[in-house]
C-alpha cells in the first residue's frame, strides 16, 4: 500500500474546513467500472461538487488520500459524516451495471482479481487507519460498509460494499476480523 496524499483544496468540501475526531471508519464501492483512483481525485478537487471522501483505493496498493484524515468527509449523505473517515474502493473495467447495485460481469478473472486486491489493500489501510486513531475495528459501529451505515439511520440508501463483495464470499465480518488480524500481526 502506497499513500499519494492529493488533497482535493479546490472541493467545497476541503475549504469548509471542519475537523472529526473519528469513531470509525466506511468502507464504499466508487460505483461505477473505474478502475483508476486518480480519475476520482480529478472529479472531486473543484468548487460545487457534493462529493469528497478521504482516500480511494486501487487494486495495486495505490491510495490516494483526498482529504486529511480528520477533515469532516462528505461520503456518507448522513450523520456518519461527523464521525466516520470515508473510503472508497475503486470497481473493475469489467463490469457492467443494469440497475441501481445489480451488475453483470464482462471478464470473470479480471473482476475477481481487482475486487480480492482492493479488498487486500482496503484491510490493509483500515488496519493502519485504527491503529492512526487508536480504534477496534471488531467494536460495533467502528467498521461499517455504506449499507450497513444505511441501515444505522446514518448514511444515505446505497448497497456498497456488499453488492461488489458477496459475489466473492466476502463479508463485512470477515473484513472487520482481517483488520483485526492485520493489527495483532503487526502488518499494520
């Protein structure tokens, strides 16, 4: 994992200024096949966007953080905004969406290559991430994806990360144990 710090100066966002102390921290899915982080940085860094998260991962270990990780983010369209550092995964060139979070899948081993490595990295920068801000990732509410923050009463109705990793056999308790593994092993 590599961090590329671009701060998003030119986001409505950025220039609000208003600090978090973070509880805890979101897991997102770009939700579109855009397989480049840097693209996202672009669309965010400029006046009268509504969008900015603090880092978006790559499925090469590249994360580009766009906010400092204790700028309140605007990620959530909720009240986890407050309290939660925002991150986004970027999705494979390989994919196709039909229908809100429905998707069909254009090249099976590609896909699954991008998805397993950007949730490597992802484990990897939440692990680093609690450690930074001193936080169990295995405490209730510390580690949510968008929908389960949507199902809290505290983000707005999305169906990320779940739609992306259920395919997989990933779950969110199986992400939250990994960062758990991550910290006691030292990989963090």
């Amino acid at each position: 994992m590599k961090i590329n710090k671009l701060l998003c100066t030119l986001s409505d966002c950025y220039k609000t200024n208003r600090k978090i102390s973070p509880t805890g921290l979101i897991i997102h899915s770009v939700g579109c096949p855009q397989p480049n982080p840097y693209v996202f940085q672009r669309i965010w860094n400029k006046p009268g966007v509504n969008v900015c998260v603090h880092g978006v991962i790559g499925s090469d270990g590249t994360v580009v953080q766009c906010l400092e990780w204790n700028n309140r983010g605007w990620h959530a369209g909720g009240l986890a905004n407050n309290t939660h550092i925002g991150i986004e995964m970027t999705e494979p060139a390989s994919i196709k969406y039909i229908k809100g979070s429905s998707w069909i899948d254009l090249d099976p081993i590609k896909t699954k290559a991008h998805v397993l490595a950007t949730y490597r990295h992802s484990v990897e920068l939440f692990a680093y991430l609690c450690k930074k801000h001193n936080l169990d990732p295995l405490k209730d509410g510390v580690i949510l994806s968008h929908s389960e923050a949507y199902r809290r009463g505290i983000a707005s109705n999305h169906g990320d990360v779940e739609h992306m990793w259920s395919r997989f056999g990933l779950s969110m308790g199986g992400f939250r144990q990994d960062i758990k593994n991550a910290i006691t092993s030292g990989g963090a």
